[in-house]
C-alpha cells in the first residue's frame, strides 16, 4: 500500500510540475524535447576536465519575471522558467524576447546538505548571456559579465540554515551593445538568428575545503615526452604540496609533486600513448593538494599527448600537423544551435550526437562557430578524437571586407574583447581537442588583428593561430583562411604560413516538413533532391582533393545542420533526416582526411 501511495504522489508531482511547464511556440522540435524531466534537467556532472564526487544540480523550475532596466528587485513573479534554457527558447516554458531595455530576474530556493558543514560553498554558472547579478539570501555575492565562460561565487558567508533564497538578475543588449554574441541579432534573418538571453548552461553547487583546487593548465610535450600541470589555488601557501597522478584505467602510469606553487612536471613512459582523431587516447588524473602531509583537496581530471604545428612538406607546402606528422584537417562548420534549445542542446544524449554524426561522416574536425559550447561538448570531442577550431563569438560592428583601415572600437568594446577572449582560453585550455584558437571571423568586429593574433599567441603556444577566418587578411598568425562560396577556391596562397579554406559549401535542401519557418528559407545554392544534393557535394569534394596538392591544408564545410532559416546542412535543424547519402560523404571525406598521411 505505501508504495502504490509513493507512486501516486510522484504522478501527482510530475503532473503538477508539467503543468507549470510546457514548451512554447510552434516550431520543429527534436526527438530529445519530448523526454525532458523538469526535475532532473541536464542532470551530468558539468565540468569533466575538473570533477569532485560531491555536487548538487540546480537545474529545473525557476521563478523569472521581466521588468524595465533598474526596477528593483520584484515582490511576485510573472511564472515558471525552465533552466538552464534562454528565456527566448521554447524549452524555457517562456519563450519572450527580453531586449536591451529589459532585465530578466530569476528566483528559487535551495537548502545545503547538512554534511557540507565545515566546507566552503560555491555557486557555479556554466554560462549566462550577458550580465548577471547575483544575491542570496538578499546578500549580493557576485557580478560577471560574458555570455560564453563558466563562473563562480562562494556564497557562504551569506547561507543560512534551513531553505535559502537565490536570486539572479540578467540584462542582454544582444547587438545593441559591443560584447561578444555570435549570431544573436533583436531582428532574426538570413545567417543572423533567435537572441539567447540569461542562463543558458547548468546552475550547481559544490563545497569544496577551506583550501581548494581552482584550476588547472595542462600542457603536453611529445617532443620531451613531458607533461606539465599547472595548478591553481586559493588562499595558496608555499608549505602546501601538489601531487598529480597519471593513470590508465587503475594503473598508475607517471607521478609528479611541486610546492611552491610550482607547475607539477610529469616525465611520461618510453611507451606513452598519443591522441589523434584515429587513436583518441586521454590518461586519467588525480590532482591532489597536502598541507602539512595531509590531504586538503582532490579533484579527477584526464589528459592527452599531442602535439599541434605546423611545417613545410617537401614542396615547400606548410602543412599543418599533429604529432609532427602532416594531416589535412577537414571538418564541419558547426553552429551549435537548437530549434527547441537555442544555445542549450536539450540533453547530454543531444549534445554529443552532432559530434558522433560529425565523426560517421568521416570529418576528423569541427569549427565551432562564433559561439563557447559546455564543458561537456569539448570532453566529447575529445573522448570521440575530433580537432576543434574554437572561434572567438564575434561582436560589436560587422564591416565589409578590405576596406583599407581596421575596425576602431571604443575603449569599453576593445576592453570587453580582451577580458572574454582571454576567459575563453582560459577555461578551454586543457581540453586536447582544442588545436586552433580563431580571435575574428571574416571582418566581424575584427579590430588589430596583428596584436591580438600575437597575444593569443603568445598566450597559449601550445595551439595554433588562425587570426581571420575568411576575414581582412594580414601576415599573422599560423594560417591564411579563405571562405568561398559555394564550391572551393584558392584564390590566394601564403607561401609562409599554412592556406586554408575556413568555409565553403552551403548546399540547401529544404524539406518541407523539418522548417524552422515553412515559407522563408535560404542556401547558398538550392537543389530539390537529396541525390542532387549529394552530387553537389562529392563535386566539390573533387575540386577540393585537387587543390590540396597545390596548397590547401585544412577546409569546412557549411555545415552540420539546418539553423533557422537557412538550409544548407547535412542534417535538419531538428536532427531527425539526414539530408545528403552518409555513406557516399564518408568515403570521400575519409579520402580527402587521409591524404596527406
């Protein structure tokens, strides 16, 4: 009897808790919308590169309501939102656009595991787009800015026993402001998409000791068979020990420690094992932190062996390279949107589809475009050995291309740039996927691009450089990347630096039922059939294979999926047809990646 009582209570609930939400609007949605779970939303451990046993998910029902720039905090509340889905986003349950004369204000109670006592509590953002404000318990703790990076606030000195009030406030000018945002624009169209508004990643909580891990930096170096960790800490003292531990399954492989705070140096086995996308090989680690011989903190992470480069190939062709040896890259430009999620896949399982589909297409790599995914997508990427290009979101003005002087931004955008680029490297770092860092796309607020190209440079050696995608070009950097549409072209070469072709493609296939919009649509060039389309493509993929041996050294295709109205991906915007023949795309592609081997 109690358990039939148990299992009307939780329908009860669930029935409840459906009826304060539903998803909104009446567009395409995929298959992973109809399975969510408002009280176990996005429910995975959010950060893998960094993980500790003990956690709790604050995703799910939050109150929200929408008010004029500089109220003050609401007394009510105008209903139920779903986080962490944009206010703009059908999964929201809102789905209303917010604007720059608005502010969006979130609110919802929580309570701390009695078994945290004697910890320090964080509160973790993965993302929130742009600014937010953040108070517990009517106690401001914290204020970040940057719609693409993860955060975070120790909020204990503002607990208190029992139930705990959190309250988040978030303002998004989109293209009104200067701040990075993509493809966001107030007025979607053509390549230009939905704004993405407010919590967009997972809300979570995590007690961690007094004295804590913070960060980690991780750098491999096949040449010496090497590994070095960086370890940050808080409250940091130089009596305090690191210790990092690498294993393969249980088996301890390498073990290096430093105090004072220097970088831990790892010397690797004569056998260690490197990552490619053929042979995605990651070690395990233990990173743990003594003080006075006893152990304060301890965190799991993973690493690999690789190495990124570039050299001239015996035509005297700059080739890029992975572990010293050539290899044309050759992925998908790959927005990372949803039509039911706008920046937010609906589920884990969604998140790493398109990176699976990306790999069953025979692509050894992806250009993440103008947008940061979760820390999950990079752990996917490299789990599953796939080479990411990580652009830069662009912002502020687009300008047209080679219009003799750069972009001059205000003193506020030049700084805002500066602060979220770097934020981005930083918490991208360690993931060894990561191969290119790209600042600019085409002339998209592209601004002193010798500079910036050298500053990412010199900030993170370990990557390349591609200073403009497709963009106003200048001698930087480690690459000159063309776009042309819609077939391949190398209508410029650089005779010192690795040519490639950053965009390309934008085949379009509409079909008919699998719109964002059923009567407003766009490619770079439109074909009826998905055989015609196919044709199309293996074409190109002819053209491209011939302009390798003359030069090219990389290319992206456009792209992995349908996004809003365009219609120019491999797959539809709701994920549900494959668009183009799979199997005949693999061959192809498989050839052009293995080309250069």
């Amino acid at each position: 009897m109690r358990k039939v009582v148990c299992s009307l209570v939780i329908l009860i609930n669930s029935v409840y808790l459906f009826a304060q939400w539903k998803p909104v609007g009446g567009r395409i949605m995929t298959e992973w919308a109809a399975k969510i779970d408002v009280e176990n939303v996005l429910p995975e451990y959010p950060r893998p590169i960094m993980e500790r046993a003990d956690w709790i998910n604050l995703n799910g029902l939050w109150n929200y309501a929408i008010s004029p720039v500089g109220q003050a905090m609401p007394q009510s509340y105008d209903g139920r939102i779903l986080v962490p889905f944009a206010v703009e986003s059908s999964l929201s349950g809102v789905g209303k656009s917010l604007g720059e004369k608005n502010e969006l204000w979130y609110e919802r109670q929580f309570s701390v595991p009695s078994k945290w006592k004697g910890h320090r509590i964080l509160l973790h953002f993965g993302a929130v787009d742009w600014k937010a404000d953040v108070w517990v318990n009517k106690v401001k703790v914290g204020q970040h800015t940057g719609g693409f990076t993860p955060f975070s606030f120790d909020i204990t000195p503002a607990l208190l026993n029992g139930e705990n009030e959190l309250i988040v406030k978030v303002w998004d000018p989109t293209d009104k402001g200067p701040q990075p945002r993509g493809k966001q624009v107030s007025k979607p169209g053509g390549i230009w998409y939905t704004p993405v508004s407010g919590i967009w990643q997972t809300v979570w909580l995590e007690p961690v000791p007094i004295r804590s891990i913070v960060n980690i930096k991780t750098t491999p170096d096949i040449d010496r068979n090497k590994l070095t960790v960086e370890v940050m800490t808080d409250h940091q003292m130089l009596s305090d020990k690191l210790e990092v531990k690498v294993l393969e399954g249980k088996q301890l492989v390498a073990v290096g420690s430093s105090v004072n705070g220097i970088p831990v140096e790892i010397a690797m086995p004569s056998d260690v094992k490197w990552w490619s996308p053929d042979s995605p090989f990651l070690y395990d680690m233990e990173i743990c932190l003594y003080s006075e011989n006893k152990l304060i903190d301890k965190v799991k992470s993973y690493t690999a062996m690789r190495k990124y480069s570039t050299k001239r190939d015996k035509n005297g062709i700059v080739r890029l390279q992975l572990n010293n040896k050539d290899l044309f890259q050759f992925g998908l430009l790959d927005q990372g949107w949803w039509p039911d999620g706008l920046y937010t896949a609906p589920s884990d399982e969604a998140l790493v589809y398109d990176i699976q589909k990306t790999k069953d297409f025979g692509y050894n790599m992806i250009r993440k475009h103008i947008k940061v995914e979760p820390a999950r997508w990079y752990t996917y990427c490299d789990r599953l050995g796939v080479i990411v290009w990580q652009d830069m979101p662009s912002g502020d003005k687009n300008r047209k291309y080679f219009e003799g002087t750069e972009f001059k931004r205000s003193a506020e955008s030049e700084a805002i740039y500066r602060k979220e680029w770097k934020e981005i490297i930083d918490c991208l770092y360690s993931y060894p996927c990561i191969g290119t860092w790209v600042p600019f796309n085409e002339a998209w607020g592209q601004f002193k691009t010798p500079e910036i190209a050298e500053w990412t440079k010199q900030y993170d050696p370990s990557r390349l450089v591609n200073p403009a995608s497709g963009g106003n070009h200048y001698t930087c950097g480690d690459m000159l990347d063309l776009h042309n549409y819609p077939g391949p072209e190398m209508y410029l070469y650089d005779a010192q630096r690795a040519t490639v072709l950053g965009e390309y493609g934008g085949i379009g296939l509409v079909l008919k039922e699998h719109l964002w919009e059923p009567n407003r649509n766009w490619g770079y060039v439109q074909f009826s059939t998905s055989k015609e389309a196919t044709d199309e493509y293996l074409k190109y993929a002819n053209m491209l294979k011939d302009m390798i041996a003359r030069g090219f050294s990389a290319a992206v295709y456009t792209q992995t999926t349908d996004v809003e109205i365009e219609v120019n991906g491999l797959m539809t915007y709701d994920r549900k047809v494959i668009k183009l023949d799979e199997q005949k795309l693999k061959r192809a592609n498989t050839e052009i990646c293995e080309s250069l081997k």
